[in-house]
C-alpha cells in the first residue's frame, strides 16, 4: 500500500513536472504546440482533477478525433494515437496530448514522439462536439479547424 502511494505521488509528481517543461512553448498562429517526451501511464484522479470533460466526453471526442484522422492529418508519413484530452473552463483552452508514431523510421531515428496541442477558444464538451437531433456527433468544425493547423504544425517541425 505504502509503495503504491509512493508510485503515484511520483507519476503525479512527474507528469506535473513534465506539463510545466512543456508550457514554455507556443505557437503563432493561436493553438499552443508543446513539444515533449511522455509515458501512456496516468492515474484516473490526475486526469479527472481540474477536467471539464468527464472520462466519456473525452473518450467520445478522443475516438472522433481519431475517426477524422485518417482522411486528413493521418495519412502522410505518421500514424497518430490521441492519448488524452483535458478541457479548462478557467483557462478556456483544451489540450490534446498524442504521440506520433514515423512510419518509416531511420534507423537511429526516434520511434514515436509526444506532443500537446492547446486550443484556444473551447472549455468542454459542447465546445468540440456537435451532437445532431439523431444522436449522429462530429468535431466542432472551429475545433477540428484548430486542430488540425496544431498538428500540421507539429508534423512541419519533428525532422
């Protein structure tokens, strides 16, 4: 139990320490590239503290963001994995952390890359995901929008 509380408070620690090294980077054009290495492990109350989204709204707009990728930022030489996505009403911005993974990697060459995209101008839900009368939902087009420049940008400076 002792050691298991111990393991937390250092990932939480870690991963606070890494989103503070990845904040000192931005962008021009309004979404915030943060360019940093990571790890897929994350415990459930450090991604539901100060979270405007609840775990299915990110799991639903995590899976739409994957569902539109493969006819627009993922088909050139990267494959992506959306990893999380935090929403802050305060800060009025969402931030996406993905890893991109190079088809055809160098030898030598990194294998995968983390990065964090931050939007401005969305503070959850409803700001990303439009839900038609039919249940049918999609990307806020203004989201996918920022979305995208974000990732093109990322992918313009990884070589």
């Amino acid at each position: 139990m002792f050691l298991g509380l111990r393991m937390k408070t250092f990932w939480v620690g870690f991963v606070g320490l890494g989103c503070l090294l990845l904040a000192a980077c931005s962008s021009e054009t309004g979404a915030d590239v943060e360019v940093g290495e990571g790890n897929a492990v994350e415990t459930e109350s450090e991604a539901l503290l100060n979270n405007a989204l609840t775990p299915a709204q990110a799991k639903t707009t995590l899976r739409l963001i994957d569902d539109i990728c493969g006819d627009t930022w993922c088909e050139g030489d990267n494959n992506f994995g959306f990893r999380r996505l935090t929403c802050s009403k305060a800060a009025k911005t969402c931030t996406l952390t993905f890893q991109i993974l190079p088809r055809d990697a160098a030898p030598g060459a990194p294998t995968s890359y983390w990065r964090t995209c931050k939007t401005p101008g969305f503070t959850g839900f409803r700001s990303l995901v439009v839900t038609a009368k039919n249940g049918y939902q999609s990307l806020n087009d203004g989201y996918y929008d920022s979305l995208g420049a974000c990732i093109s940008r990322v992918e313009s400076h990884l070589h």
